[in-house]
C-alpha cells in the first residue's frame, strides 16, 4: 500500500519491482522461506524513503487533493482518494496486523502485554 498508493498513484514514481512483482510471492500465500528477506528489507527500506519524502512535503492544502484510484475497492474507483485517505488506511491496516501477530504471539505463549495498545495512542 505504502508503494502502490504514496509512491505510484500520488508521485507517479514507478512501483518497486520486488514489492509489487511477481517475485514477492509472500502476498500470495507463498512459504515465508520462499522468500529472500534481506531483498525486501532493502526494497521496503527504499520504498519507504521515497514515501517519506512525499509525506513531509505534503501540505495541509494539498493532502486532502483527489487522485485517480484503479484498486480494488470499488466506491474509490469512482471518486478517487486522497493523501490524508491513503495514510489513516495504511496506518489501520498496518495496526490490524499488529493485532494478527500479537494474538498469534499470546496463542503461542509470548507476553506482549497490551501491545500494540490503543489505536489512537498509536497515532
């Protein structure tokens, strides 16, 4: 999402070609061994630093500007969405799989705690 949304649909930067290629099967239910992990933590790494970029240029006049979607949320494909938009989504799927791995953990026997917390305090 950061680099297909934040990279490519508000920079017109073209997409990582490990995160949204073919290579990166872990998205389709690929093995996690299928993987070459320190390739991603690079791609991730550089996908990050480019949406970082945007993100601290981005003013308040502009973050709420539409631009075109084409994913497959189908009420976004006909009214496109904004900078602001695309983070609080990020910032929900990212906290939503916190939660996935926090119970996994606490099914396994770890001590998280309360981790990841509220999501407003996480903001």
């Amino acid at each position: 999402m950061v680099d297909s949304w934040l990279n490519v649909s508000f920079q017109g930067v073209p997409a990582d070609p490990l995160i949204n290629g073919d290579y990166f099967k872990f998205k389709k239910g690929a093995a996690p061994d299928a993987l070459d992990w320190t390739d991603i933590q690079r791609a991730v790494e550089k996908v990050r630093v480019v949406a970082r970029s945007f993100l601290e240029s981005t003013d308040e006049g502009s973050i709420d500007e539409l631009v075109p979607y084409t994913g497959s949320i189908e009420p976004l494909r006909e009214s496109g969405f904004s900078a602001r938009y695309a983070m609080a989504r990020i910032a929900a799927h990212h906290y939503f799989h916190l939660g996935e791995i926090v119970a996994i953990r606490n099914a396994l026997g770890h001590d998280v705690g309360e981790y990841p917390g509220m999501l407003e305090a996480c903001l």
